[in-house]
C-alpha cells in the first residue's frame, strides 16, 4: 500500500495531524518555498481593492468563521 493509501485511511483527526505536520515541514525552509507567478499580481490587486475601500481586511479568525458559514 502506498503512502496516499495509507493516509486516506487515517481518521480525520489523524489526517489534520498529518497534514499539520506536513505543512509545517514543507514551510520549515520559507526561503526554498517559491510563490506561483500569478501570486504577486492578485496581491497587487488586493491590496488595490483595499486601498480603493471595496475590499477590508479580516483577522485569520474572522475569515475562518466567515468561510465556515459559506460551506
């Protein structure tokens, strides 16, 4: 059984846990994480937005509770 296999098997707890882990491995090393091209272009047009007062920032907890609501 391979390793995706095997992960599909976990709980879902188990599963956040592995996930965390994974996240927290693959973002250990920031400077060898490269951000796609279209990245620093939506940041742009945010930040934009924000500027212009069609869009406002959230804290992380806010946007969580907010997506949440949505699913």
């Amino acid at each position: 059984m391979n390793v995706q296999e095997q992960a599909m098997r976990l709980s879902r707890p188990d599963k956040l846990r592995l996930m965390e882990a994974l996240w927290a491995d693959l973002t250990a090393a920031e400077e060898a994480f490269d951000s796609p091209s279209w990245h620093e272009a939506a940041l742009r047009e945010t930040e934009a937005r924000v500027a212009a007062g069609e869009e406002q920032r959230l804290d992380w907890d806010e946007a969580k509770r907010r997506l949440r609501v949505r699913a």
